[in-house]
C-alpha cells in the first residue's frame, strides 16, 4: 500500500504530463508494491482535483471489457475512469490531436442513464431498465504513463487512459434493437482498420455497466441519472495522426466522424 504522501506525489506527476503532453515511467517498476486500491486512489485524486479546477463530470468510462482489448494491452481485468464535459465532442468535429499522448481510437456504444444505478446485485436487466439510450460513440485514448509493460494499476492510475470521446449517430432504446448485434466499421482515411459487435464486450454491452456499478459499490460510489457510460470498446485500439479523418459506420445507428489537426 501507499502513503497518502505518494499518491498525491504520483498525481502531481500525471498532472504535469498531461500538461506538458508527456509520459511518466511506469508506476509499477517504481512502486512494486502499490495495489489496485492504491491505484484508484491516485485516480480519485486527480478526479477530486479536475472538479475543484471548475470541471463538471458527465460520466464514465469502461475498459478493458472485451477479448481483443485484453490481448491487445496484456490486462485480463475491467478498469473504470471519469469523463468530464470538456472530454466530450459532437460528431463531426475536428480535434487537435497535440491535446492527446498516444493517440488511438476505439469503437463504442455509451449508454445514457435516466435512473441511478447503486450496486451491488445490479444486473444486466437493471441497466437496460435504467437506460434513457444507446448512442454511438468512439473513445480516444491519452496514455501520460509509458506505454510498454502496463499493469492495471498504471492504467488505472491514468485515468483509465480516457482522453476524449465522441458521439452522435441514432441513438436508440435499448430494447429497440439486439445490443448485442450492433457491429461497426471503423475507417482512418477511407480505409477499414477495424470492425466488430457489441458482444464482444462480456456478451453484451449493458454487461460492462453492470461490472461498472458493481465495481463502484466496492469504492462506496454507484452511478447518478444522467450519466453517460462508455461501455468498453469492441475493437482494437486504431492509432491516430495529425491529418487523419476517422469514421466508423454502425450501420442502422448510423456513422461517426471526427479529423485530427
């Protein structure tokens, strides 16, 4: 375990990297002994810091809830991190990409809560009743923590590596169509990268906010009406660069598309 004197030491370290739009080393070489507890702690921190500073919290986000993300970073486990409202961007908005460390993109739905969530015991049925709409929407990604050999606990402690997201689309339902279908093309530049549907994220995408809530009664936390939810990517993380045009298409719940400057 930590010192509150390290914490606060380890987010003052990621506030000046997301200003200077830099990495730290890792978290885990240095702290061999820092635990998952530990690691949101640093990121309550930095949370309880952004709204001291004026920022407002629309939501959260989930990670690591699919196959291909956990092959793809080498964590088995969930993680979740903040959104703020200056993190979400309209579809078809041109974004400065200097803003970001470590740019890629992943492909989402994000559900809009109309009734609050408190865990435990909240089930996939719970969500859906919960859930004012699912909307299309793509995650960026912003490590400030090196990038090679992350643990959850580096992940965690940066914010869940949550950057920006953007959404838009048709937002639907969700009973009014099979979530668990909803597949997406995602293009940089007019070319495919990636694809994939919704059930890669534990079956079904309302699965992510149920391990969501769940997970945040374990913190004395739950989810509040009006949030809106990343559930966690069903695609690889795409790379991104200054000039890039992104789009992926959901088919009936229409496209999204942001550039990069």
């Amino acid at each position: 375990m930590l010192t509150p004197e390290q914490i606060t030491t380890i987010a003052d370290e990621l506030a000046e990297a997301e200003a200077q739009r830099s990495m730290i080393p890792l978290l885990t070489t240095r702290h061999p002994e820092m635990t998952i507890e530990d690691s949101y702690a640093v990121q309550n921190e930095w949370r309880r810091r952004a709204v001291a500073s004026g920022r407002r919290m629309v939501g959260r986000k989930i990670g690591l809830t699919s196959k291909v993300m956990q092959v793809a970073t080498g964590i088995t486990e969930p993680d979740y991190g903040a959104i703020f409202d200056d993190m979400v961007f309209e579809n078809g908005s041109v974004i400065e990409h200097g803003r970001f460390s470590n740019v890629r993109i992943e492909v989402e739905l994000a559900f809009k809560l109309g009734k609050p969530l408190k865990g435990p015991g909240i089930t996939v049925f719970d969500v859906l009743d919960a859930t004012d709409y699912v909307v299309p929407a793509l995650e960026i990604l912003s490590s400030r923590i090196e990038m090679a050999g992350r643990t959850i606990v580096d992940t965690i402690s940066d914010n869940a590596a949550m950057g920006a997201m953007v959404y838009g689309g048709n937002p639907v339902a969700p009973d009014a169509v099979d979530l668990r279908w909803v597949s997406a093309l995602l293009y940089r530049n007019e070319t495919i990268e990636e694809s994939g549907v919704a059930a890669a994220v534990l079956n079904h995408p309302a699965m992510g906010v149920v391990w969501l809530a769940n997970k945040l009664a374990s913190h004395g936390d739950s989810l509040q009406a009006g949030e809106l939810i990343l559930a966690g990517s069903f695609t690889r993380p795409m790379w991104v660069e200054p000039g890039d045009t992104v789009t992926c298409d959901y088919r009936e719940l229409g496209t999204l598309t942001c550039r990069f400057n």
